[in-house]
C-alpha cells in the first residue's frame, strides 16, 4: 500500500492548528448594526418578519446599542420612521425627527460608537420610492434624480449636524456621492466619511425590510434606479464613479446571491469594501431554524465567514447578537 505525500489534512487535526491556519477573520468589530426608530418614550414594535428586531423610539434603540456595544459592536446605521410622510419625503431631512434625536442621544450614551445615518427617503414619501416622483409627457412616473439628490443633500448636512460619523447614501440617484461631499465640504462636515452603497440590486430580499421601515412602494417597483441583477460589469462601473466622486467606502448590496460581486470589487479598489447582509438573507435563516430545519448560530457563522470571505472589510447585519452568542 502506498501511503499519499500530501495530506492537507494534518493541518486539520486539532483546535489550535485549525485556528493556526484559519484564512478568514470575524469579529463583533467588523459589523455593523441596523436599528429602526420611531418617535415616542418606551415603544418597541417587534418586526414580524425580523424575529429579534423592533421599530424602537430613542430610548429603547439607546438600550439596545448599548446592549450591542457590551456584545462588542461599534458600529450603528439608523433608519427612522416619521410620524407623517409626504410627497416628498421632508421627514428625512427633519432636524427634529427620529435620526437626528437617537444620533445625538447616543453619542451621548456611547461615546466611542461609531454612527451612521442612511440617507434615502423612502421611509418618509407617501408613495414609498426613493425620491421626488416627476410625471412625463406621456403620462410616465420615474423619480427625478437631480430634484431628489438635492433633498438627499440636505438630509445628509441634517445627519452630520446632529452626530453621525458616517453618511451612507441608499437611493442609487446619479451624481449623489459628489453632490453630498460638496454638500457636507459647504457646511463644515469634511471629517464625515461617506459610505455609498454603490452597487444596489433591485431585490426581492428586502421584502421584511419594507415591513420594518414601512416603505414598500406604492406603485411599480425600483427597477428605475436600482441595479439588474444580472449585471455585474454595471457594478464595476458605479463602484468606479463613487469613488471617483469621493465615497470613503463602498457597499454591495444585497450580500449572499452577490458573492462573486463582493469579490470583483475587493479586488478593483483600495477603499473599504462594505456589503449588506439584508433583511430577506436573515429572515431565511430564522425561518429555517425556527423550524427546527438548522442549527442557527452555525449557520450565521458560516454565512457573515462567507461574506468575509468573498472580500468584504465591514458586514451590515441584522445578526450581531445572534453572532454573539456562537463567536468562540
Ligand atoms: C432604502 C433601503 C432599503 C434597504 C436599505 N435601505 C430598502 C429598499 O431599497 O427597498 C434594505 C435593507 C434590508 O433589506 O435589510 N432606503
């Protein structure tokens, strides 16, 4: 009998060899944790769709950072829900509203946090797109890219001026990273990083996030402004352009059916590759385990290690305490 010359798996043998030559980091650090918040004192609307995630005035979203943070997350993306929306979405750039309220209301909780405020408007329009609709000529809607990125703008300048670290653009208008530099350069916000989310697909993950931030469109669908999801030289192309125009980092978005998306662009730049976990990728994951069908902390491992894996720096995830509770 003769015995093979490699055997890859001596390197497998024990704990400490396999920590030796694990490949792929993962730590609490590098997430990045969603909270939804709302007006009011003392409310905590659990999300059907999200099992362990609530729409959460300030109070409730400070104590559950806080909670966060002691399970080592430093990082924070606030999305608010105004008590009225509009045509226009004017709750987004509200200095008053439920963003500005909980980034200065944890910047005083948590002073070495790291805030981020996604910048859309969606969660503030009556009709739930991410812009300022305009009608043309032949009686078509689409939403007015210029009109909406000077909204964007202001929300942006709101958002730095109440706290946040970080700006992170979701609404996949043209010209917006360049718009909203200019805007926060004007106003003396040039320490705020911008986040893009660069390459966004029109997906059908998002499905329990439109429950969450209540911003399901109310006609038609996002195909006029976000990406195809066949595309991915259309994304090299976005990535390019962001960056051109002055994002810090760039995010891909949805994270697991964009794997490959992930990797091309880690390896096209030299800024910080963000992806984003989304809402559908983690209700999938709890509805298999609430059935008993798998082992949820090995899962969330596995899938937030693959993220990693494929060339993300940063995850925006929904299963920080979920990661907690596996991270050995
Ligand atoms: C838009 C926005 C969306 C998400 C983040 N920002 C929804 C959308 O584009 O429909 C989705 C996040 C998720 O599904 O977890 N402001």
């Amino acid at each position: 009998m003769s015995f093979p010359v490699h055997r890859p798996r001596r390197l497998r043998r024990t704990p400490a060899l396999r920590a030796l030559v694990r490949e792929t980091s993962l730590r609490m650090d590098q997430l990045v944790a969603p909270l939804f918040v709302v007006s009011g004192h003392g409310v905590e609307r659990p999300i059907g769709s999200m099992p362990g995630h609530s729409q959460r005035s300030v109070d409730r979203a400070v104590a559950e950072a806080r909670d966060l943070f002691a399970l080592g997350v430093r990082s924070f993306l606030l999305f608010g829900l105004p008590d009225r929306k509009d045509d226009e979405g004017s709750g987004a750039w509200d200095p008053e509203g439920p963003v500005p309220t909980a980034l200065k209301a944890l910047r005083d909780a948590l002073p070495g946090a790291l805030l981020m405020a996604d910048v859309c408007v969606d969660e503030y329009t009556t009709h739930g797109h991410c812009g300022v609709l305009r009608t043309h000529r032949d009686g078509s809607v689409d939403v007015d890219n210029d009109a909406t990125v000077e909204r964007l703008q202001k929300s942006a300048v709101v958002y730095a001026r109440a706290g946040a670290d970080v700006v992170a653009p979701s609404d996949m208008m043209d010209g917006r990273v360049g718009a909203l530099r200019r805007a926060l350069d004007q106003e003396g916000f040039s320490e705020t990083v911008l986040l893009s989310y660069a390459v966004k697909y029109a997906s059908g993950f998002y499905g329990p996030f439109r429950e969450a931030a209540d911003c399901a469109p109310q006609f038609g669908d996002r195909a006029g402004y976000q990406m195809d999801p066949a595309n991915v030289r259309e994304a090299m192309k976005e990535v390019a352009l962001d960056i051109e125009e002055g994002a810090d980092m760039v995010m891909v978005k949805p994270a697991l059916a964009y794997l490959d998306v992930i990797a091309r662009v880690k390896a096209a730049v030299d800024v910080p590759v963000a992806a984003y976990n989304v809402s559908g990728e983690y209700a999938m994951l709890h509805a298999a385990a609430a059935n008993g069908w798998l082992d949820l902390g090995r899962v969330v491992k596995e899938t937030l290690t693959s993220i990693r894996r494929a060339g993300a720096d940063i995850i925006v995830t929904y299963h920080a305490r979920d990661l907690a509770g596996v991270l050995g």
